[in-house]
C-alpha cells in the first residue's frame, strides 16, 4: 500500500502545473537593463560586457566540477550506516533494493532541509559580492546540488560513481532547471531513457571519453546560461544577499524534489520492473547532450 501510494505521488509529481518559478526565468529578458546599472560596467575586466564575462567564468568552472565525479560524489560507507538506525543491515548498494521503500524513505529523513539550508547560506554570502559573486555562486550552487542528488541516489541504492549515473544525475539537474515545457520533456526523455537501461538490465555500454566530456561541456554551457540569467538581480545594489539566499533556497528545492521522486521511482523499478517508470514522453533515442536550445 505504501509503495503503490508513493508510485501515483511519483506519476502526480511528473505532471504539475507551472507555478510562480517557472515565470521567474522571464526575468532573463532584463539583462539590457542590467547592463545599464551605474557601476557595473568597472568591475569587468578589458572591457567584456559584464553579462557574457559572468557567462563565461560560470560555465568554465562547471566544466571542471562536472568532470570531476570525485568532487561531488558521497560517501557511501556513512550514508549505508545509517541504515542501522532502524536496525537494517546495509553493506552495499545492492542491499538497499531489498528493502521496502518505506524503510529508504526513513533513512532519507530531512535531507531537503539539510541541503536548502547549506545552498541559502553560500547564496546569502556570494550574492553580497554583486556581480563578481555570481559566477563563484553557479558553480556553489551547482556543486551543492549535485552532492544532494548523489546522496538521493545513494540512499536509493544507486552507485553514482558509474557513468550512466552520472549522466542521469546531470540530467537531474537540467530537468529540474528547465525554464519551458519543452525544456523538461528534453532532459525527461534522457532521464526515462537512462533509468529503463538500468531498470531493464541492459549492459551499459561507456559513452567514449570525448563523447562523455562534450556532454558535459554542453550541460553546463546550459547551466550556465539558465543560472546566470536567474542570478542577474543579485547585482542590485544592497538587494544581492537577500535575491543570492531566496533562489538557491528556492533552486534546491526543486532539485532535492526532483531527486526524490526520481531515484525513488527507480527504486521501485529495480524491484518490480521498468513499466513502473511513468513515462510521461517517450526515452529518448541517443545521448544528446542539452538535447534543447531551450534556455
């Protein structure tokens, strides 16, 4: 009963309606007059137009955070122990999906809070700098959030260490910053993709090294240009703390939701099956890497 409730909340979450977020990346259409805000333009260097130099330090650091699985993977040994607070004997991924649901969700607890509270504290700090700030505040913020999902999928049995997990935890990232429709059923459909292989037993087979790093580049050229826009506000003058803390707050939130649900609906597919995963657009076909111009 449990995980067939959790199962019609997964299918419910995959089909909201746009909320307030949503109508909040409009705001990229104010970069001309942000451009235009006295004391801006001193800050950049060789006379680069502030929004394209913040663009730029953003995506190269995004490059080097999502090459690097190392930097945000967890550790799996503490997250298995906590298992044993509910007298549940975890030594390896594979234990977890014997497992009820009911007993993850247990150990997940309050992870959401956790991490909304770490990504509000950097956001308050860096959105304080101004316009320098931004491009260290993406790169924060993005590195947090991809220790959460790691985390999500660690508690839910998954070896983010593994390529496809990675990819699927990159595609956790532009699903859950997609600004259109469009934008969501892209990364929807490498994410459904991914979690049938997966699901399905299908041998993985490893993407070639320039492959895998020309996804990465693209994922975050994409990040980078979605959160650049979001973050423009914090250069106003005195307002930047408190913009830099509510939308990472607001951001987290949407990524440790979207792991939640995600990783939880693959866990009830690697017990009962693929046709568990609700596929609200069909997988896609091949790896693309944005798989949308849609920013």
């Amino acid at each position: 009963m449990y995980e067939r409730k959790a199962i019609h909340a997964i299918h419910a979450w995959k089909n909201p309606k746009s909320g307030w977020f949503d109508k909040a990346w409009e705001a990229s259409k104010a970069t001309t007059a942000i451009k235009k805000i006295p004391g801006v333009q001193w800050t950049i260097d060789k006379g680069t137009p502030p929004v394209e130099w913040v663009l730029q330090k953003s995506v190269g650091g995004l490059v080097t955070l999502l090459n690097d699985g190392a930097h945000w993977s967890v550790r799996p040994k503490a997250i298995y122990s906590e298992f044993s607070k509910f007298g549940l004997n975890v030594n390896s991924h594979r234990d977890i999906v014997a497992l009820d649901l009911e007993h993850v969700d247990r150990a997940l607890g309050w992870l959401d809070v956790k991490y909304k509270s770490i990504a509000a504290a950097e956001g308050g700090s860096t959105g304080a700098a101004g316009l320098p700030g931004i491009p260290v505040d993406v790169v924060a913020i993005i590195g947090i959030n991809l220790r959460a999902i790691g985390e999500y999928a660690t508690y839910c049995g998954f070896d983010v260490s593994l390529q496809s997990e990675r990819l699927f935890a990159m595609n956790v990232l532009t699903f859950a910053s997609s600004p259109t429709d469009g934008a969501k059923q892209a990364a929807l459909a490498q994410l459904v993709r991914i979690a049938n292989d997966v699901a399905s037993k299908k041998a993985w087979k490893e993407l070639e090294q320039h492959a895998f790093v020309n996804i990465i580049r693209k994922i975050a050229a994409l990040l980078g240009q979605r959160l650049t826009k979001a973050k423009l506000a914090q250069i106003i003058p005195y307002f930047g703390a408190g913009i830099g803390f509510g939308f990472n707050t607001y951001f987290t939130a949407k990524i440790c939701d979207a792991a939640f649900f995600l990783y939880r609906e693959r866990f009830l597919a690697e017990k009962y099956g693929p046709d568990v995963i609700e596929q609200t657009v069909k997988a896609a076909k091949v790896f693309d890497t944005t798989v949308t111009n849609e920013v």
